[in-house]
C-alpha cells in the first residue's frame, strides 16, 4: 500500500478549504505551504493587516483544529518566497509520501485511496483529474476551444518525479516549463473534481486581485504599481479603512476577480459532457456565492479612478447614484452562455457623463435579445467616476469611500 501525502498551496484561500481538507481526510498526512510571493507584500499586507513575513494565526489555528477533529496529520509551513516556482519546489519538497498530490485551495476532488493504490500499481509516473473550472451560476468557463471537462495533472510518484520536474506537469502561470513525455501519464483520470477558482468572497477576490496585479507587473518588468491598482491603494493610504472596505473597493475592482474572466466563455455544466458528480459538488460549494445573482439592486463603496465590476441582472435600463460629484462612465458587456468569449474592451452600451453628487443617472440598455440563440445570463457592468483631487482628498481624509447605489430597471421603471 502507497503512502499518500497531499501538498496544498496556500495563501489567504479561505473560501473553500474546509471542505477540501475534509475531501481528503483519507490521506496519511496533509502538508499546508502557507506564504506570499515577497514581490506582493507592499499591496497585500495593509489589506490582509499583518506582516506577512510571519505565520497567520488564523491558518495555524484552523488547520490544527482540521487535524484534531479529521483525525489526518496536518503540517503548517509558513515563509516568503520569491516567486511560485520556489514555493511549488518547497511544498513538494515537504511532503514524505510515495505518491504525492498537489492540490490547489480551491480544488474539490472526487477522489479516494483505491483510485491512488491502482494509480501506484500502474507504470504511469504522473495522473491527472477530470478538472471542470466553475465560475457563478454553475456555468463552467475556459478559453475558446478549450474543453468542457480538462485533464489537470495533480498525482506524482514521488521518486520517480523530482520536486523540481513535477512543475512541468502543473498549470501554472509565469513559471519556465519544460516539455513532458505523454508515457509518463496514467491513461484514465484518478477522478474527478470542482476547480472553484473564478469563485471568491468579497475578501477572497480582493486578494486575487491583489496577487495577479502584482504577479503581471513583475513578470513583465514593471517597477511598481500601476493605474487602478496605485490610485486605490494612495486612496486608502490617505485614511483609516478598515480591512472590510478596502476589500470591498479591491474585490470588485478587476473582472477576473469577481468571476468573469476576459476572452473566456461560459458554457452550462450539464451531463453528460460534465458528470452529475461533479456538478453537485461544485453546486454545492457555490451556493452561498450564487445567492441573489445576478443582482437587480446593488449598493456599495468605490474609489474615485478605481473602477467597479458587478453581475447584474438583463434589464432595459440601470439608474446609477453616486455620492460624489464628478465624470462618470458606465459599461455595460453581455455575459452570454454558450456565446462568443467576453470582451472587455467591446461593451455593448457606454456612456459617459457629468456626475451630480447624489443625482441618479438612467443608461438605456436597449434590446436585450441574445445573440444567435444564446442564453443571457446578465450583464458585467463597469462603473467609474473620476472626481476633482479636492474631492477626492476630502473623502480619504474623511475615511470614506464614497457609496454608489445600482439599479437593474424594467420598461414600466424607467423614466421617458
């Protein structure tokens, strides 16, 4: 019998990692590689609120509290690493078993120790999971031509796959890969599983935001921080906000963090190309995340310059308020299933306005017929007011991020 060690990679991934650990409670122990990237740590400390050069008591304290009640050892690593090919390596190097499973903190698999001992029994030094990407609303989501269900390798014999050749085999984003051999793999998939990552908490998707902004700029040689990203953080830096609201501001501040990623489609999981499994699962999981969308009314916080993702509902026409005054924009993108990939620089409706202090504005949306066919689901409404730098001051001196309201308005709603 193999032993089985599971490697998760970890960082602030709150929203679903209960339910992961508790999927694999089989294994004989879990190794937790908790850290940021020290190219991230400007942006994300004062939104996380603590040094991020030390362990966070909150990790510490659930995973020991998962381990006592699930009855499997968990191992808490804590550190700062360069980039993620140095933090994949350490992870992968922490575990002990014969075989070793890396899983992402927001992955639900489908898996159990008899799929792990044939895997140990065959030839094949790598498996791989049916993996189906979830995003709101149960849709699945991927690149155009990219399949429904893909085939993500997550199993390695350890020694047979070093902690440095495993990366070849993972998905991952700014890190050299070398190219694989197609014999190293187990033919069928150990099993299948729920990728949950389009789906996040307003303080989950704050941080995604906040990692891949930093990732982008450091991969590409940018010295700092750069345009939205820069004038919310100056914003905040110039009052005391609490770590609620600048989630709130950063969480809905990049559309891929709030779900719709740009150039991606969004397609229905529906059997039998998408297992009921699987589905459930990730159904689920989701379901406290899919409540009330998309949404008809939606009050919150923004930033002058920052601009503001939503999912709202189909309508014939959004009333915006805004509590500053100031030039106002507001774009408005189809989210189509089973359409052409979203494009953000392509909105169906944009307009642009001279924004009152507290004076709503009506956008006529126009006809909301799909498109060849396709079911609308909604639409991605950008929102973005820039405000005079007096304004602007009065409100971040004040500790205020001025509040918005939005409003989907059917026919009989809205004004001539």
């Amino acid at each position: 019998m193999a032993s089985v060690s599971v490697v998760i990679q970890f960082f602030e991934d709150f929203d679903f990692i209960v339910r992961v650990v508790e999927r694999l409670a089989w294994v004989d122990e879990i190794v937790v590689n908790d850290g940021p990237f020290a190219f991230t740590r400007e942006l994300l400390e004062p939104l996380v609120g603590r040094d991020l050069e030390q362990p966070s008591p909150r990790a510490a304290g659930l995973f020991a509290l998962l381990s006592r009640r699930l009855g499997v050892p968990i191992h808490y690593h804590h550190g700062v690493f360069t980039g993620e090919r140095e933090k994949r390596i350490h992870g992968y190097g922490l575990a002990s078993g014969d075989v070793v499973l890396s899983v992402d903190a927001d992955e639900l698999l489908l898996l159990d120790r008899d799929a792990v001992e044939h895997f140990w029994a065959s030839a094949a030094v790598v498996a791989s999971f049916d993996c189906v990407n979830f995003t709101y609303l149960n849709l699945a989501c991927g690149k155009a031509g990219s399949p429904l269900v893909a085939r993500k390798p997550f199993a390695f014999k350890r020694d047979a796959i070093t902690a440095e050749h495993h990366l070849d085999y993972l998905w991952l984003v700014g890190v050299e890969q070398a190219e694989v051999a197609s014999n190293d793999f187990l033919p069928e998939a150990l099993c299948g599983g729920a990728h949950l990552t389009t789906v996040r908490s307003a303080y989950g998707a704050s941080i995604k935001f906040g990692f891949y902004n930093c990732l982008y700029f450091h991969l590409h040689g940018g010295a700092g921080l750069q345009g939205s990203f820069q004038a919310a953080r100056d914003f905040f830096a110039k009052g005391q906000f609490s770590h609620e609201a600048q989630a709130e501001v950063y969480g809905r501040a990049m559309a891929d963090a709030i779900g719709f990623p740009n150039e991606q489609l969004f397609r229905k999981a529906e059997a039998p190309e998408v297992p009921e499994a699987i589905r459930h699962l990730a159904e689920e999981a989701c379901a406290p995340f899919n409540h009330s969308l998309p949404q008809r009314r939606l009050n919150g916080r923004l930033v002058p310059g920052v601009p503001l993702y939503a999912l709202m509902a189909a309508g014939s026409a959004l009333r915006v308020s805004l509590a500053i005054a100031g030039e106002a924009r507001l774009r408005v993108l189809p989210l189509l299933v089973d359409g052409p990939p979203l494009d953000l620089g392509q909105p169906a409706v944009e307009q642009r306005w001279t924004a009152e202090a507290l004076k709503p504005h009506e956008v006529q949306l126009g006809a909301e017929e799909a498109v060849s066919g396709d079911t609308r689901i909604g639409n991605l409404v950008e929102l973005l007011v820039w405000s005079g730098d007096e304004a602007t001051a009065s409100w971040a001196g004040a500790s205020l991020a001025p509040p918005f309201s939005l409003q989907v308005l059917d026919p009989a709603d809205a004004g001539p």
